[in-house]
C-alpha cells in the first residue's frame, strides 16, 4: 500500500512537475533552435 499522507501526495506532484518542466524546456530549446535557424536563412536570402 502507497503513502497516502498529505507529504507524500505533495512531494510526488512536486516531482511530476518538476519532470514535465524539463521535457517543456527541451521542447523550448528545440523549438528555439529551429528558429534561428530559418531566420538564418532567411537573413541570407536577403543579402
């Protein structure tokens, strides 16, 4: 049987949230990254 005390229920959505905030933050970066990538080429373009 899991722990069911308040503590507990606290700490593990605090881990949970913090785990998604990390894969948020990869997204970000990734996302991040492919945009300067075409602004890059779109830079280039102009030239």
């Amino acid at each position: 049987m899991g722990d069911r005390s308040p503590k507990s229920v606290q700490k593990k959505a605090g881990q949970k949230q913090s785990k998604t905030d990390g894969v948020n933050q990869k997204k970000q970066a990734l996302i991040n990254a492919q945009q300067a990538t075409k602004a890059k080429i779109a830079a280039n373009k102009k030239k």
